[in-house]
C-alpha cells in the first residue's frame, strides 16, 4: 500500500495538500452529474472523499470505494460522510449497484498500473453501471510530460488546521514505457518530521485509453485537454474522458 494512503499522518492532511480549486475536478464532475441527470454516483479511489461527500451534500446517492482504511477512515469523519455508503476493498466489492455514473478523481485511474489491474477495474466498473451508465476519469496527458516539473524546485507549502504548515514536493526517478516512478516529500514544520510516500504512475495515450475502454464494454464519446473542456492538445494537461456503457 502506498504511504500516501496508507500512512494516517499523511491521510489526516490528504485534503489540505489536495485540496481542489474552483473550476477543478469537483466543479467538472458535478457539472457532469447534473448535466446527465445522474441520482446515484460511484466514486471509484474517493479517499478522503473530497468530491464523494459534497456530492452527498448536495442529494446524490453515493457509493465511495477505496483500498486504503486509512483514507476512508478519514472520510468518514468529515461533513457529509454520514450520507456515503463507503466500501473499503478492490473494485469488485462494489458489485453491481446499478449506477447512473461512475467517477475516478485525483487522477486515480493513473495507479493501475499493468494493463491487467487496469482492465480488471473498468470491467468491475462496467458491472456496477446501469446499461447505458455514463463513466467519466482524468488521466494526465502523456505528451505534455508534465513529470518533468515535479522536482524540488517546485515545492509547495500549505498551512493545515491541525498540522500546521507542511512543505511537499515530488521527486522523479525513472520513466519507462509510460511508467513513472515518483518520491512524494512531505516535511512538518511543527515537528521537523519529513514522511515519504513512493509509487508508480501509468501514462496512457488516448488511444490506449480508448481502446481499453472498448474491450471493457464503453464508448468514448468526448475527451477534454483541461478542466475547462477545452481540446487536447499536446501541451493540454490532461485527458478527461467522458464514455458510456454498450
């Protein structure tokens, strides 16, 4: 399990270090929800639940499933995380709740990262949606390499309620065949602690993402460059698909 998730020091401050800005993830995949008249939603790798719980709030029906008990601990706690049904375990343990929308925020679909941990999750997925349910995922955009900014020169300091002020940065220390290996450093300057989180990321090229979606019984219908729904580009940041179940 990875220490960004499994670690309660770091699942304690996920929501500070992570927070969404306006016009960010929460805002796309709320847009979305209403736009496709969605009542029940399930929210794949919710974590802390940043987006499961204000959807809850705001009277979808919701289902979080993460594999970490440290981060779903968490949501449970913060407001509204009485109204989610949370689910801690692999993705076959949403089973098959008929959902009107399926999401993976925090770009979660990144972390499967052989094809096979990949395709196992869309197809359980698939089996939690309604026939015709609408899936919708972020995935960084391979071709802006964006991993190359993710240095120590690029720390970020934010202030937490609790915690105090938390310095973070990320450390890159391989590329290879879309793979991505990364040190994630989070230094506590209460305590003089320095946490370290590594893992792996899998950049998938929209045509991989396309033709994974296809074997898993969904077609892509839009693809966005950035949160904004503008087009991808090769410098666009990211790729947000939009598909629905055949």
């Amino acid at each position: 399990m990875i220490a960004e998730f499994a670690d309660p020091r770091l699942a304690a401050v996920y929501d500070t270090i992570n927070a969404y800005g306006p016009g960010e993830q929460l805002d796309f995949y709320r847009g979305l929800a209403v736009e496709i008249g969605a009542a029940s939603i399930v929210d794949l790798g919710c974590g802390t639940g940043l987006i499961t719980r204000v959807l809850a709030g705001l009277g979808f029906r919701m289902t979080g499933l993460d594999a970490a008990p440290a981060m779903v601990e968490v949501a449970r706690q913060r407001p509204f995380g009485d109204q989610v049904d949370w689910i801690v375990g692999p993705v076959d343990r949403l089973g098959t709740p008929n959902a009107d929308l399926a999401i993976m925020s925090g770009h979660v679909a990144q972390f499967f990262v052989t094809d096979a941990d990949w395709s196992a999750a869309l197809h359980g997925l698939r089996r939690a949606l309604r026939s015709a349910g609408t899936l919708a995922f972020e995935s960084r955009n391979p071709d802006a390499r964006g991993w190359e900014q993710w240095t120590c020169n690029f720390a970020v300091t934010v202030e937490d309620p609790v915690a105090g002020r938390i310095e973070t940065w990320s450390e890159v220390s391989d590329v290879r065949d879309g793979i991505v290996t990364y040190t994630n450093h989070y230094r506590f300057a209460a305590t003089g602690d320095e946490l370290v989180s590594s893992a792996r990321l899998r950049f998938r090229s929209q045509l991989e993402l396309t033709e994974s979606l296809a074997a898993a019984g969904f077609t892509v219908e839009r693809v966005y460059g950035d949160w904004d729904r503008g087009p991808v580009t090769s410098t666009a940041p990211e790729l947000i698909v939009v598909a629905t179940g055949t």
